[in-house]
C-alpha cells in the first residue's frame, strides 16, 4: 500500500513538473544555465588562485540568484574585502 502511494506522489509531481517546465520552459532554462555558468565561474576562480571567495551560504544566494552578475558583486566585494 505504501508503494502505491509513493507510486501516485511520483507520477503526480512529474505530471506537475513537466505542466511547469512547459509553461516557464525557455526563461527556466536561461535561469539554471546562469546559475550554472555562476557556479563555474566562482569554482574556476578558486582553483585560479587570483581570489579566494568563500562559498558559503550568502555566497550560494547571490549566485543561485543573480547568477553571473552575482559573481561580480561576489568579486567586486571581495576585492574591497568585504567578504
């Protein structure tokens, strides 16, 4: 019984994904490309040794949010050492 449950949730979340995914589709996929191409950039810096950002909370946000724009702000206030 609780597989069937489990079953129904599963094919009801995908129903309800995909209506979303269809509906934002696009600028969805812009959005995660960015924040994607943000993390990248935060992980390439690091490893670079020209700035050392912490990845923290805020800075995952800013990121998750902003995406690369959020990177400079991230670099930027490192740079004045604020982070």
């Amino acid at each position: 019984m609780d597989y069937l449950k489990i079953a129904v949730i599963a094919i009801i979340v995908i129903v309800v994904a995909k209506f979303l995914l269809r509906i934002a589709g696009k600028e969805l996929r812009l959005l995660i490309a960015n924040e994607i191409v943000g993390l990248l950039l935060i992980y390439l810096i690091n490893i670079s040794g020209l700035l050392a950002i912490k990845i923290n909370l805020l800075t995952a946000l800013v990121v998750g949010v902003f995406g690369v724009p959020g990177v400079v702000i991230l670099i930027v206030l490192t740079i004045l050492g604020v982070l």
